[in-house]
C-alpha cells in the first residue's frame, strides 16, 4: 500500500473557504446555496449562549452520569470527557462520539438561537414535516472529540443534508472535496453518498483515481460556522478538546433528492409506508415551493 498525505495534493478550485462576516440571506442564498459552494461565517452564531457555556467541564458536571456506547464500549460521558481532555495522536479519545440534542440534552436547543437561515423558509422545521420524515438522520447533534481523533472515511450526509457545522468549543479541521471530485473517490455501488477510501492513509494501488483528488483544507475555529451544500464530500481530523454543533438544512435545492432517498430509506422498512411518504413529500414540496414564491 502506497501512502502520501493528503495535504500534498494541490486544493480544488476555490483554493480556499471565503469567510464573511455579514451576510443578508439572499447574498447567502445566491452566492453559496444556489451555487454549490462552501463558505464561513464568522459571526453568525456570536449571539449563541452556547459559545463559551457548553465546555467538557459543563458537559461532564451535567452529563457525565449519561452512558454512551461507541465501537461496543460502553462509557460514562463523564469518562469520555476525561479521555478528551487527554487525547493524544497516539492514544485517542474514541471517535466519532455524537449525540442527538432533541434526543439527550434538548434544553440546549435554547441555547443555539437564533437559528441560522439557509432558505425562505426552514423547511426541516416546517409544521407539514413531521420529525418521522427525518429517519435515517439527526436534526440537531453535537460532536465531541479530542486531539487524534478523526474519522478518515469520505461521506457526504444522509438524506441529502445541506450540512451547517459550528464549533461550540475549540478547534476543528475538515477536509472537503467538491462534487466534481466524486469520479475520484470510488463511491460505494450499494450506498453512493460513501466513499471507501481513507483520506489519511489511501491505497492507491486499489484507488489509482484519488490521486488526482483535490482537496480542500480548513481549520474550523470556535464561533464560526461552516456550511457545505449536499454532495460535498468531507471527513474530521481533530487537534485538541472539541465540541461542535451540527444541523441537518434542507430547502428547495435539495427538497427532491431528500424525498427519493427517504422514500428509500423506507422502502427496507416497509414498501406500505414508504409509497405514501413519497407521496407526501412531493406534495409538501410543491406547497413550499408555492409558499416561498410569494415570500420576499
């Protein structure tokens, strides 16, 4: 097996994640939904009371009593916490340890308003959409880790997820690779939003394509908050005690592709269901589309 690390490779074009400061929601809208491309915003979430409250220590204090399950291990959180703050390269805390905020801790939903707007309306938070349609992803998660952690394997989010990321507490690094990267990295035949290859140690003897792969590096820092659209592909690699705020979006760009993959996601339940939740979601869609139309 071949090795090389990925920071050897040029960047894809843009070469780099413009960060703004203020943005109006239409700027946002047409400049990086409509055209497909990342970006930074700086400031957006500095009114969050979550900035400078959730730390390990806050979530050790409240939480650390909750148990947690990651690669069959069962830990306290209060014993994860402590594997966090120690995290070495060499030995690090177990990764990728996330929550469902609805799910563990939903009083720290207040904490992280106002919430951000990537279309006219939130349509995952639309009265028509029931969380049930959301089965197969997390709405609202917090990622935590420490320095070594990382998960090497590219993906880009179930569902079809636009994917907004603020980190709460400290620092963390993603690497993206844009959508026309993806005839590079090998996508899985039976799940197209997954890619085999381990970005931090690629064989390229059985993936000769990836290294043409251009990849994007960015080092998130606290406060700001990084939005992709769906089908930018992206792993984490983290440096030190990590919290990070994730929250699934969706809007009229990536509306139709989540109703066909969810009826999907269904359909291994039960075809009975599934047929009348892609009835359903076309239906809300065009009434969406009909609502944002009138809307400024």
């Amino acid at each position: 097996m071949e090795t090389d690390s990925i920071t050897r490779r040029p960047p894809s074009s843009p070469q780099t994640i413009e960060k703004r400061d203020t943005i109006s929601r239409e700027e946002f809208i047409r400049d990086y939904v409509m055209a497909s491309k990342p970006v930074i915003l700086t400031k957006a979430a500095l009114p969050w009371k979550a900035i400078g409250k959730i730390t390990p220590g806050y979530i050790k204090e409240k939480y650390g009593h909750l148990k947690k399950t990651i690669k069959g291990v069962e830990y306290t959180y209060s014993e994860l916490i402590d594997r966090i703050l120690h995290s070495t390269p060499q030995n690090p805390a177990p990764y990728p340890f996330n929550v469902n905020i609805e799910e563990t801790f939903p009083e720290i939903l207040q904490d992280i308003k106002p919430e951000l707007a990537y279309g006219k309306i939130d349509r995952i938070n639309h009265p028509l959409v029931p969380r049930y349609m959301m089965y197969g992803t997390e709405v609202y998660e917090l990622f935590f880790g420490g320095n070594g952690s990382s998960f090497p394997f590219l993906h880009f989010d179930e569902l079809y997820m636009h994917t907004q990321i603020t980190q709460i507490y400290g620092s963390k690094e993603f690497i993206l690779f844009s959508p026309e990267q993806t005839k590079f990295l090998y996508p899985k035949p039976e799940n197209p939003k997954i890619s085999p290859i381990d970005v931090f140690n690629p064989d390229y003897e059985k993936y000769p394509l990836f290294r043409d792969a251009q990849a994007l590096r960015v080092n998130l820092l606290q406060g700001e908050t990084l939005f992709f659209p769906t089908g930018w592909w992206h792993s984490t690699q983290i440096h030190e005690p990590s919290i990070t705020f994730g929250r699934a979006q969706l809007n009229g760009i990536n509306w139709n592709l989540f109703v066909e993959d969810e009826f999907k996601v269904w359909k291994r339940k039960s075809v009975f269901l599934a047929v009348p939740m892609l009835i359903y979601g076309k239906l809300v869609g065009q009434l969406m589309n009909l609502q944002e139309k009138f809307m400024k």
